[in-house]
C-alpha cells in the first residue's frame, strides 16, 4: 500500500515553529495538538531560527544564492551575445564573399 507524504503550507509551518519558540507548551504536546511528529517540530523551529538570525545579521532578507545565480547567467548571456556577434560577422562575410547580398 503506497501513503502519500503529508504537505504543511508555510503558513502552517511558521505557526507551529512560532510555538515552539515562545516554549509555552512541551514539544510533545504541540505535537499532538498540531498532529506531526515531534522532530518535524524541531527541525521547523531550527529554520526559523537560522533565517531570522540571517535576518538580523543584514538588516534585510538577502538571497546570496539568487545573486550567484544572477551572476552565473549574466556572464552565459554576455558569452551568447559575443557568440551571436561573431556568426553574424562570420555569416556577413560568407554572403559577401559569394556574392549573395541579395
């Protein structure tokens, strides 16, 4: 018999996390309030930790991978544009040189 994987919305997960921070009520029974294990609890709680200290640290949200990424692609479209150039002088110069300017 094939189950299914539970799936949590953000929203969700933020409230539960938000639980276990403010350490109000046990792990044990936010985990039985909510219905998910107790680990799943952790593991939202240490994610929520990390991006907030992220947070905190710059002063803003930042995405370092998206700005790598950004990057990354820039330099692919800058390389593509050169190449573009250069077939079309390439091409240019064949039309020419066999007289097909028509």
């Amino acid at each position: 018999m094939k189950t299914t994987r539970k799936r949590y919305s953000p929203q969700f997960k933020l409230e539960v996390a938000l639980e276990a921070l403010q350490e109000k009520e046990t792990l044990a029974v936010l985990a039985k309030k909510h219905a998910i294990h107790a680990t799943q609890i952790t593991l939202w709680k240490k994610q929520l930790k990390e991006q907030l200290n992220d947070f905190f640290s710059t002063g803003k949200p930042t995405v370092v991978k998206d700005e790598k990424l950004m990057d990354t692609l820039y330099q692919k479209i800058g390389r593509l544009e050169m190449e573009l150039d250069w077939i079309k002088k390439k091409y240019n110069q064949y039309q020419q040189k066999n007289g097909l300017d028509g």
